[in-house]
C-alpha cells in the first residue's frame, strides 16, 4: 500500500512518515508545501511531491494522489491562528483533498480531525475556537457524504511527549491529552486495519496497546 501524507511536514506527519519507513507492506509519499522541506524526507527514503494545500488546485492535488492507494489528511492550520487560515487549510483544503481522492480514484482516505466536532461543540466552543471547530465540523461532514472508504480519527489534546505506544480509543471518550507519536502510531494501525472503515472514533492516552484499541473500534 502507498500512502500519500497531507500535511506531512506536521509533527504527526512526520511521526508518521517515519513509522511507515519500517514498514513492511506500506510506504509514504509525503506531500509539502516547500522545497527546503524535502530533505528531511529524503534523509527517509521518502517520495516527496510539492504541493500547496492552499494555493494549488484540486487537479494538483489529484496529480500528486494519482499513483497511492490511501491518503492521510494531517494537515491542519491550528486553532490559533486566523480565522481566514483555517477555513482555508481546514476545510477548503481537506474538501479540495476529498475531491483530489474521487478525481484520482483514491478509496481510502483518513482523516485526522479535532477531538469534538460536533455541532454542540461549536456552540459550546470559546469564540476564539469556535471556527476552528466548525471548519473541522464540515470537512468531516463532507467526507462523510462521500463514497470514499474513510476513518476520521479524533484526537485529544496533542503533546509533543514521547509516544506509551497505549491508548484509549472508542466513538466518545473522557478528554485527555495524547502524544503526536502515538496520534501516528494509530494512523498505521488505522490504514493495516479495514474494520476501521467507515468508523469516526476519539483517541486519547491510555493503557490499551495501539493496535488493540484500534481493532475494537
């Protein structure tokens, strides 16, 4: 399986792209949105294609999806930072990839949202926080009404602390803080595991081995 990573210069996104690089039966190709980004991947071994989530088009994107089997969406503005950025890069970006997906032929897609977002959390969320939310809401809504074999994977609180390799995992959980390292970790059990389709589940630290925790979603 190839895997094409949105948002690949992220933390999770590199996490990722490092974790599949000992994998025995998937590889990356990592999606960035500058060239002096490229050589941290190719230090990997990692196809890279330059790519501006923001800027380039969905037949860009398409282009880039042509040759993978999967596409992993961790790109993602944060919640702080204007409001403009992230209806760009949270949901335009994440529909411009969905659509990428369908153009390119692409069945598999996951999707690396926020932790709630549901339309009671947007109400629910400070004002500062609120488009953030709903950007997520949206794009996660649209993935939904697509035909595409997808996951969305909701994690708590990121940490850049080192990954327990145990987490907790289920449709809705307590909140809680969880590593980008095992947010990644779950991504690769997510993609070896096809009774994750069609599933949206929240991710948190816990004490369930990764790959356990996944398979009882």
């Amino acid at each position: 399986m190839k895997v094409l990573v949105i948002g690949a210069n992220g933390q999770i996104g590199k996490h990722l792209v490092s974790f599949i690089r000992d994998h025995e039966s998937i590889e990356a190709k990592a999606m960035i949105r500058k060239q002096e980004q490229a050589s941290f991947f190719e230090g990997l071994g990692t196809e890279t294609v330059l790519v501006d989530l923001e800027q380039d088009n969905i037949d860009a994107i398409a282009k880039a999806a042509e040759d993978v089997d999967a596409i992993v969406f961790t790109a993602g503005s944060g919640p702080h930072t204007g409001k403009d950025k992230t209806i760009m890069v949270d949901l335009d970006g994440a529909v411009k990839t969905i659509e990428a997906a369908k153009q390119a032929g692409v069945k598999r897609y996951i999707m690396i949202s926020s932790f709630d977002t549901t339309r009671q959390a947007i109400q629910d969320a400070p004002e500062s926080f609120a488009p953030y939310v709903a950007a997520k809401h949206y794009a996660d809504e649209w993935l939904k009404n697509t035909d595409l074999d997808y996951t969305i994977i909701h994690p708590g609180l990121l940490t850049n602390d080192e990954g327990k390799e145990q987490v907790t995992a289920a449709s809705k959980v307590d909140r809680g803080e969880i590593p980008r390292e095992d947010v990644a970790r779950v991504i690769l059990a997510t993609l070896e595991n096809n009774k994750t389709i069609g599933k949206e589940f929240q991710i948190v630290a816990g004490t369930t081995p990764v790959k356990e925790a996944v398979e009882s979603v």
